[in-house]
C-alpha cells in the first residue's frame, strides 16, 4: 500500500479501509480521499448535519464543518447539477411540455432561489402566483400556514380532496413556491418577507417576482395561479386558475 493511502486510512480510521482512490464510503458524491483533505467525515454524508451534504455544500461553496453555514437559510433543496439543465431563456414559448425558464428571486431570508436547485429531486414542484391584492391567495396562504380552510370553502374552485396537499409539502413530497408579483408597485425583497411573516410554512420559499418574469411567461392574470413543473423542470400544468394544477396534484398522489 502506497505511504499516502496508508496515513489516510489511519487518518480514516475505518475499518474496511480500501485502497481504492474512488472510494466513497458514505455516498455523498465525495471520495474519502477529498474528504480527508477537506476534514469532512467520509462516514457521514451530512458532516454539519445542517441538511446539506459534504458535496453540495463544496459545490455551493458553503462550510461543510459549519452547521450555521447554510446554502439556503431557508433549507431550500440544492441540485448540483442544475447547470446542465437546458435554460431556454425567457423568450421561449409558453406551453405544457416545455422546460420552464431558469427564475432566479430573492427569498423571505434574503437568499438569491435558484428554481433549478428544485429539480432533480424527484418531487414536482407548485408554481403559486398571487398578489397583495389578491384576497384568495391569501386564503391560501392561510390554509398553506396554519391548515384553515374556512376562507377557502366559500370559494367554487376550492375541493376538500385539495386538504391532502398541505400534508405533502410538509412531509416534503411536494415543493410550494409562492411567487409574489405586483402590476403596479414593483414587489420586493421585503414583501416576501411580510408575506412570510403573516402567513409562516417553513416549507414554503416566498419569493419576489421584481421583474415579473415568472409573471410574464406564465401569463398570469387569473388568480391565484398555480402551475405544476416536474423533477425535470417541464411545465406540466400551465395554470389558468387554480383548479387544474390541484387536480393533477390530488390525481397524482
Ligand atoms: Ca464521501
Ligand atoms: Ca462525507
Ligand atoms: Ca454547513
């Protein structure tokens, strides 16, 4: 055994150390080798335990040995491999079957939300547009925070089956993200975060449409809106109002 991987399997101090260079014990995408050289745990995928492993928090350049040192403040998934999803651009057509552009927000925490770091986590994603001045959207954000539906049931479009889905965004099996736009006043930063504070779901990134770009490609004027995006990032459901969206999801659960 060369000198190198013997002081690194004393390093390790495994028991089946191996003197494969490849080798990655716990999985994360990262070799023992580099986690040695990093000082992260080649026998935990999470060294920090903050939710994100050794390998997404290298890629983002956060501090794997740092629990407070977090890629989203909000514990927001992250996909490393976001950039080889196929950006088309905003200037792409709209239509179900396509890939949704790359929408980048700033979130209730301030952080800078990649929509691509939703994808490629096997769950499909909700695209939730409303407004300030839109009083359904926020009887839905009501039901999203505290499970109330007593706003909803006097609406038409709302079903009891619907109740489901608020079981799974918090179980993580689906993605809420509540986009915030304005036609008058830009929205800003400080708007998601008011919207989070009136109506918490920690599962739940609010983020701010500034540039209604979101806005803009989805054609957004019946609200609220919600359109539904796979793992892939293909819009599946191109909403105009609410009730296709939360069919397909009740449908496909
Ligand atoms: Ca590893
Ligand atoms: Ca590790
Ligand atoms: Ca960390």
């Amino acid at each position: 055994m060369p000198r190198s991987l013997l002081t690194l399997c004393s390093m390790l101090a495994l028991a089946a150390c191996s003197t494969d260079p490849d080798l990655d014990s716990d999985g994360d995408g990262l070799t023992d080798v580099i986690e040695a050289e990093l000082g992260t745990d080649p026998t935990l995928a999470d060294t920090d335990a903050d939710g994100y492993t050794d390998s997404q928090e290298r890629h983002a350049g956060t501090d794997a040995l740092d629990p407070a040192s977090l890629i989203y403040a909000g514990g927001w998934p992250y996909n490393i491999n976001k950039d080889s999803i196929a950006d088309p651009g905003w200037d792409q057509e709209t239509s179900e079957g396509l890939l949704v552009p790359r929408f980048r927000a700033l979130d209730q925490f301030g952080d800078e939300v990649d929509l691509y770091d939703f994808a490629g986590q096997g769950v499909p994603i909700v695209l939730d547009l409303g407004t300030w001045f839109c009083d359904p959207c926020k009887s839905l954000a009501a039901w999203l925070s505290d499970g109330d539906t007593s706003e909803l049931d006097e609406l038409g479009w709302w079903n009891d089956d619907f109740v489901a889905l608020r079981e799974k965004v918090n179980s993580g099996e689906l993605y809420w993200l509540t986009v915030l736009f304005s036609q008058g006043t830009p929205v800003s930063q400080q708007d998601a975060s008011d919207w989070d504070d009136e109506w918490p779901n920690e599962h739940i990134p609010v983020l701010a449409d500034t540039e209604l770009q979101l806005q803009g490609y989805l054609d957004v004027t019946a609200m609220p809106h919600i359109s539904v995006v796979e793992p892939d990032m293909t819009l599946t459901i191109w909403g105009q109002g609410p009730q296709p969206g939360l069919r397909h999801l009740v449908n496909s659960f």
